[in-house]
C-alpha cells in the first residue's frame, strides 16, 4: 500500500463576506479536491486538545498519530531536531523571533520577513553582548531562530512545564504588554528580550533596512520552550517508512523524531511564493521509494495571518492544481494506494491566529467506500458522521492493517 498525505495548513476557515459568505475552501477551484472527496469519504478532525497552545507544533504532532497530550514538551525542541541540534537531558530549547514591535504593539512578527543573513548577524552580536556561555543563540531561516539554554545537574535551566510564553504570530496587530513570559525561568526569557532591544536600536543591519523603508528587527520574542519529546518510531509504531516534504522547521523537527526522510525542495519557501510545482514533482517521485509520503505546504496559514482572503484562495487552488492533483494521478498506477488531504488546525482570517477546532478531511484510496460527499469543504465535514474528536486517532483509521 502506498500513502500519501497533503497538509495545507490552517486552510480551515470561517464564511467570509468577500466571499459571498463562503470559506476559502469553499470559493477556491479545486477539481482535484473535489475529486478525491466524491471518489472516497469526508469527515474532520479535531487535533488541538485543551489546554494545549493552539498550534502547529501540537496540530501536527497529532495529525502524524501521536497524543499530544503525552509527548508535547513544546514547540522549540521539535524545531531544534530540524537544525540537528543534540539536546542534553539538561538542555532546553527556546524558539527565537525576530520581530517588529512599536509602542508595545506587535507590528510584524517576521520583522518584514528578515533575511537569514541579516537574522545571523543580529544574533551572533547579540550573543557577544549577553556573555552568557549557557545560553547559545543560533541561527534558523528568516526571523524563525533559536535559543538553546544549557543545563547541568550542578546549573539545572531556571525553566519548567508550567513557564508560559505567547507566541508572537498569536499577537499581530495587538499589544504585547500582558503576553510577556511569566512563571519559572521569565525573568531571564524577559533580560533576553530587553538586552536585544538595547543591541538591534542602531545596529548597522536595521540602519540599512530603515534607509530601505523596510520593517527592522525591534528585538528578539522568546517563546515554546521545551525539551525533547519521546516519540516511538513511525516504523515501529505503524510499519510503514515515510518521508516529508515541507520547508518549515517545525516538520522537519516532527519528521525526524518519527524517523521519517526530510526531502528538501528547491525553491520550497514556507511562504506564498513557495514553489508549488516542484513540491508536487519530488512528491510523486518520493512515491516510489517511501510506503507513505507526506507534503506540508505553510502558504494557506501564513495568508491568514496576513488577513489576506485572496491569497489564501490562490494558495489553495495552487496546491490543488500543482501538488493533489499530480500526486492523486501518481498513486493511481500501484495498485493499493490511499490519499489523505487535511488541515492542521484553523486559522480564521477574522483573527489572523491559529484556534482549535474541527478541520475537514477529505481521503480515498482502497478499502474507502464513497459516502454522500461531492466536494472537500467545512461545511461538508459538519455533516459526516466521519469524525475524530482525539485527532491523534485519525492516522489509525488511515492506515489500513
């Protein structure tokens, strides 16, 4: 059997009135969609558990199979695997934003969608300023960066599971005033984050990018602390070797603590630029030598945290025209084959943020009898009787024994 999954993130959505009261799904053109949800079953997923943070980090985690609600430590460590980078049992990992902040308002949360190069210097002078050997800050792609801490049993990390930290892209266009980290370990993630603001006022990189009437990196926005996460080996767990195709740090970091290849894309952004065609081309092309291969496109999600419904329309239709559609055709020619399209989570234009609830799935293959579904949409999913309140259980019924 050969499986094929396509996660458009937080494409699920409420009625928009631009749109003449329909969701995004449901005013985009998406044949290939449609197709898969009349040929196969129709249903939604609920992948965000109370009180976890509404996020990808959880989303995602259970949308590969496994209880969030027993592995989540949180979101940096499982971006810190993408990097390669080894956590000690005392070590703890901190994502690091670079942001656009004015008058305690969160302006932009990517600081203009910063360069990784510029994003590098700015941190590399920041760490010459803290001096501080335990904590390390290193380099991501774009404004996406880390913060590693490193402990010892004789200097253990001032953190826990009760530290709490807001994440900055959760904050657009909203005071950050009451969203500062609190609990154990806050007072060192909150000197962090004032000394960056001391470094980057006048640091050559934001002259440049003031000159250039772009958004300057204000500061560093510490947030989704965590040590590594215990998760069973995809294989072991499901008997089944599988790849990912993302170009987003946090899959990456998912894939490779399930054993699963990670596949670089050329041309992948985790933006709507992202090159959708060449995601669907590696994607078809891993078919043949993975049991199950997996597409995460971030495209979907970050239009809705730009609060841009046109684009989010555009994305959707691109990766059904470039990546379902080529990959539906693929599985075609093995003769057990099963696709599965779904979300992650919602991320309602309305808000710009990710929130919990249902999202719609839509998957066929061998085995699925057709239901009464003509097309992939939410209001499609409401009416199933297909539905998975533990999302985490989704990937058992998939797979098929």
């Amino acid at each position: 059997m050969k499986y094929a999954i396509v996660i458009p993130d937080g494409c699920a959505d409420e009625p928009q009135e631009s749109l003449g009261g329909r969701t995004p799904l449901q005013a985009a053109h998406t044949p290939w969609m449609d197709q898969i949800a009349s040929q196969g079953v129709v249903g939604r997923a609920s992948h965000v558990p109370e009180p976890l943070p509404a996020g990808s980090e959880t989303a995602n985690m259970s949308l590969l199979g496994y209880d969030p609600l027993k592995h989540f430590t949180g979101r940096a460590p499982i971006e810190a695997a993408a990097q390669g980078i080894h956590l000690a049992a005392q070590d703890w990992a901190v994502r690091c934003n670079l942001v656009t902040i004015e008058s305690q308002i969160m302006v932009d949360f990517t600081a203009g969608h910063i360069s990784t190069q510029e994003a590098a210097q700015l941190l590399s002078d920041l760490q010459q300023a803290v001096g501080m050997p335990e904590v390390e800050f290193r380099p991501g792609v774009s404004y996406r960066n880390l913060m590693i801490y490193r402990g010892s049993p004789e200097r253990p990390a001032p953190f826990s599971q009760q530290t709490r930290t807001t994440a900055p892209h959760d904050l657009t266009d909203q005071s950050v005033q009451d969203h500062y980290p609190r609990g154990p370990g806050s007072d060192l993630l909150t000197e962090l984050m004032q000394k960056s603001v001391e470094v980057f006022a006048q640091h050559p990189i934001n002259q440049q990018r003031r000159a250039e009437g772009k958004p300057v990196a204000t500061n560093v926005w510490l947030w989704g602390l965590g040590q590594t996460p215990q998760l069973e080996p995809f294989a072991q767990r499901f008997g089944l070797q599988g790849a990912m195709i993302t170009a987003v740090d946090l899959l990456r970091g998912l894939a490779r603590l399930i054993g699963w290849e990670v596949i670089e894309v050329p041309g992948a952004t985790g933006y709507l630029d992202t090159d959708y065609a060449a995601k669907g081309r590696y994607a078809t092309e891993a078919l043949e030598r993975y049991d199950i291969v997996c597409v995460h496109i971030e495209a979907p999600d970050e239009a809705s945290h730009e609060g841009n419904t046109q684009a989010k329309v555009e994305a959707l239709e691109q990766i059904d025209r470039h990546i379902v559609g080529p990959l539906w055709q693929a599985l075609q020619k093995y003769p057990e084959h099963r696709i599965l399209i779904t979300p992650d989570h919602p991320t309602p234009l309305r808000t710009k943020k990710h929130s919990r609830g249902w999202v719609p799935l839509a998957a066929a293959g061998t085995g699925l009898q057709p239901d009464q579904a003509t097309c992939y949409d939410e209001p499609t999913a409401q009416q199933s009787s297909l539905a998975f309140p533990q999302g985490w259980a989704m990937m058992d019924w998939f797979i098929a024994k």
